[in-house]
C-alpha cells in the first residue's frame, strides 16, 4: 500500500492530534481518519476511485482545525 497523501490538523497531544491519510493499493483507495496520533483510533473508508477518496478527504478537512498537508516521500524505486 502506497501513501499519497498526510494531512494534520495542528495540535499536538492524544486528546486533540486529527490525521487524515490517502492510500492507494492497486485499484483500491484508502481514507484513514485518526483521532489520537499513533496509538490512537482509527476509522477506515475504501473507495474504487481516487475522486471518491478525495471527496471524503475533503468532508473530512472540513471540521475545525488549521489542517495542513504534511509530506510524504516519494516510494523508493
């Protein structure tokens, strides 16, 4: 599974770090919201095309926050 793309809505701590995470496997796209930084809860959406992906990404960064993308390096080759 490759990552394409990070974004974090800018408060450190468990009870109040957002991230949101955009995967791709093969034909398959990946939404991960997290609540609570690493060790935190997670909720998974699986979507068929990478419109659809964003279209949650997109709800997902609209809750309160000052969300930023974070980089992701590129997959070694």
């Amino acid at each position: 599974m490759e990552q394409r793309k990070h974004w974090w809505n800018g408060k450190w701590g468990r009870a109040a770090r957002k991230d949101v995470y955009l995967r791709v496997s093969g034909d398959q796209w990946y939404v991960e919201q997290r609540a609570g930084g690493a060790e935190g809860v997670s909720h998974f959406f699986e979507y068929s095309s990478e419109e659809d992906a964003l279209n949650t990404v997109r709800m997902l960064l609209a809750a309160p926050g000052d969300w930023r993308e974070l980089s992701v390096r590129p997959p070694s080759r």
